[in-house]
C-alpha cells in the first residue's frame, strides 16, 4: 500500500455560521465542508478517499501531491 500525502485548503465562509469549505488542488473537483476545522478535515479526508477509489475503478491514474499553495499577502489601498 502506497501512502500519499496531499494539500488541502481550508477557508472559512463569509457567513462565518456556515463553517468552512475545504479543497484539495492536486485531486481538481475534490472538496468538502464542515462546521469546524475539524470535521471539514474529517470530511475532505473521506471525500479524498471516494475520489480517489473512483479514480481507480474508473482506470484512470492516482495524481500524484505537489505543493501548489502560496499563501502570501497584499496590501491594497482602496478609497473610504
């Protein structure tokens, strides 16, 4: 058995009530949600394993991680 580790986003909802949205960018259409950090982990971990078999009943290849997310800040001026 291989042993893949992947990126995952994690952002909190504007509407902070909603929770957070989660998305893997090296598995494109993969994401999840939760009401905590915690369980948007949960759930993205279980959505990343059904992609995944998905992938593999389907025939088609396993993508490999990759580091992809650079979180970086910008400053904007924008008018008052």
């Amino acid at each position: 058995m291989k042993q893949l580790q992947y990126e995952i986003v994690i952002e909190q909802e504007e509407d902070e009530a909603a929770g957070y949205s989660v998305h893997c960018p090296a598995l494109s259409g993969c994401f999840s949600n939760g009401g905590t950090v915690g369980e948007a982990k949960k759930n993205m971990q279980e959505a990343m394993e059904i992609y995944i078999e998905s992938l593999r009943s389907h025939g088609l290849p396993i993508p490999e991680p990759r580091k992809t997310v650079h979180l970086e800040q910008v400053t904007l001026l924008v008018p008052a």
